[in-house]
C-alpha cells in the first residue's frame, strides 16, 4: 500500500488549523506529521488536539519529524524565509496567500523550488473550490464568449490579525483579503492584469482599536487586462453581515456569475446566519471543500512530479497586483503592473 503524502503545517493559526484538521483526516491522500508554531503554548495546545509532534521552529522540524512537504500558513513577512528553507531541504512546498510581501521575494521562493526540484503551490483555494473551477471551464469551452468585463468581491467579518494591520508587514488587505481576488479574476479572463486604480477607506478601524498608519477597511481596485477586459476587485473587513465571495464575469456572448445570483427585488442581512438569506459566518465554511481538494491536488502534484494547478507564477502575478494597487491608492493616480513587478 502507497504511503500517504505526510505535511508539516506551520503555523497554527486560523488558517493553519484548517489545513492541519483536514491533513489529520479529510483528505485521504495526505497526513498531518507535525505542526510549527513560534509560540509554545499555542503549538502544544494544536498539538495535543490532534495528536501529533509539534515545534518552534522549522529547523527543529526538519531534524526532529518525517514528512514530504510544508504547509505555510504563518505571518506573510515570514513566508520567503520559510520557503526557502523548505525548499533546500528537499521539503515540497504550499504556500498559502499571499505568497510574499514583494516581487522580489516571489521570485526568490520560485529560484529554490526550481533549484530544489520541489513543487511549489500557492494557496488559492477558489480554484479548487467547485463552482470556480466550473465557472472556469464554462469560460475556457467558450460558453459566454470572451470576457469583457470582470467583478470579484471578498467581504470578512473580523479584522485581519493585529500584524497585518501594518503595510510594511502585510501590505494590508488587499494582500491579506483581496489576493483571492487578483489571482480568480486573472485565472477566470485568462489574461494578466495590466493596469489598477485603487482606492480605500477606514470606516471602524478606529472604534476596533486599529493605531496602525495607512490602515484602511474597505477597498475599490480598478482594472484593465493585457487581453482588453476590464473589471473590479472589492474588499471590506471587516463586514458585519459575514462572509462573502463572488465573481461575475460578462462575456461577448452571454453572463457567468458564481455565487447567489437570485431574483430578489431588495435584499438586507445585517448579522451572521440570519436575514432574508442566511450567509456563511466564516471562510472555512465558505470554502470548506476547496480547501480539502488543495491540499489533496498538492499531494498528487508533489508525488507525481507534475507541475502544481497553481505555481509561483501565479502567485507572483497576485503580489504584483497588490504592489501597484497600493501604489495606486497612496499616490492618487492609475498605476501600471510591470513584468518586474515594479510599479510605474
């Protein structure tokens, strides 16, 4: 019988926990062999919920614990140098999003999984998550057309975590909320992003408590395609409501929208799980079997030797969206993604 896929989750965090319960025992090719958290009480409490080693730090993992690959779901200014090491390590890498804070360090990422001979994948869960993935091969089989325009929206109802509340650790949401939406709007019109103008807006950081400079709460980004599509990415968090995900996209020949489309005259949800319509309270809920499929697909790449569904370039691609909306909406002015990442 073939062994399983065996994973190291680093760090144990909200997202770290869901990919650590779903390697622990709902995805079959996968197991969780270790957890990582710089912070002891919180390693050993994962640990003893799921009964598996823990540690501090990934050096002490990679000589204390069997497994295959890394799953990185620590704080995003920490994700290069994880990555990195991993990857020289022999360890296959998963990297949730977004990828890193700069092109730069992408592109470091990406020279030590190819140096390495690892699968690197990027954590973009709507590509696995079904609808998406229909919605995607609606579009590629030509069924609306060619895409013209294009809207994505993320809307979450707790604050980012206290670190992520400063640009130069984070690159605020955008990055932490909105990559989601950069990577399923490039992936669904099949085009690079070319162009963004941004703008933002603090409406409860203040009575949340929230001193960081440049923080904002809610997020509008403009956006032309390579391809000549246009579109939108919106954000808010947090949003009181719940949590929201959606896409549309109009083509030359007909309309493609994912999520609730329904025909409702005036629709109001003011709390979690209540309303005319109840919304999902969390996006663990939200995207429950996307995230399960992820890791299973990571798992088959990794052993396979066959290229992720979601690689660096993609999540490069992301960063470099996030670089220039930032750019965008602290300068006042439209702002063009360069292939070097490099906003202008």
């Amino acid at each position: 019988m073939k062994s399983r896929f065996r994973l190291a989750v680093i760090g144990a965090g909200r997202a770290g926990m869901v990919h650590a319960r779903n390697a622990a025992g709902a995805v079959p090719e996968v197991e969780l062999g270790c957890l990582v958290d710089a912070d002891p009480e919180v390693a050993n409490k994962a640990g003893a919920q799921l009964g598996v080693p823990v540690f501090t730090d990934l050096d002490q993992a990679l000589s204390g614990a069997a497994f295959d690959g890394v799953v990185i779901t620590a704080p995003t200014f920490a994700h290069a140098d994880l990555a990195v090491l991993a990857a020289g390590a022999g360890k296959h890498v998963f990297c949730e999003k977004p990828m890193a804070l700069t092109v730069a360090e992408c592109d470091t990422m990406a020279a030590a999984a190819e140096r390495a001979g690892v699968v690197f994948q990027v954590g973009f869960v709507r590509r696995f998550q079904p609808e998406f993935a229909e919605a995607r091969r609606r579009i590629e089989a030509g069924q609306i057309g060619t895409p013209m325009v294009v809207k994505s929206l993320t809307r979450g109802p707790g604050l980012p975590p206290a670190w992520a509340h400063d640009l130069r650790r984070s690159n605020g949401m955008l990055a932490e909320v909105n990559s989601h939406d950069f990577d399923c709007v490039r992936w669904l019109v099949g085009s690079d992003i070319e162009r963004v103008y941004a703008e933002t807006a603090n409406f409860k950081g203040a009575e949340r408590g929230v001193t960081a400079p440049d923080f904002y709460d809610n997020a509008v980004v403009s956006l032309r395609f390579v391809s000549g599509a246009i579109g939108t990415v919106d954000g808010t968090c947090p949003a009181e409501y719940g949590y929201d995900a959606r896409a549309e996209v109009l083509g030359t020949e007909g309309l493609l929208v994912v999520g609730d489309n329904h025909a409702l005259p005036l629709l109001e949800i003011r709390a979690r799980g209540t309303g005319e319509r109840p919304t999902y309270s969390s996006w663990p809920q939200r995207f429950e079997p996307g995230y399960r499929e992820e890791l299973a697909a990571f798992a088959r790449s990794a052993s396979g030797g066959l290229p992720p569904l979601v690689g660096a370039t993609d999540g490069r691609a992301a960063v470099a969206a996030v670089v220039a909306s930032n750019t965008s909406w602290l300068e006042g002015r439209p702002v063009t993604v360069a292939r070097d990442g490099v906003a202008r």
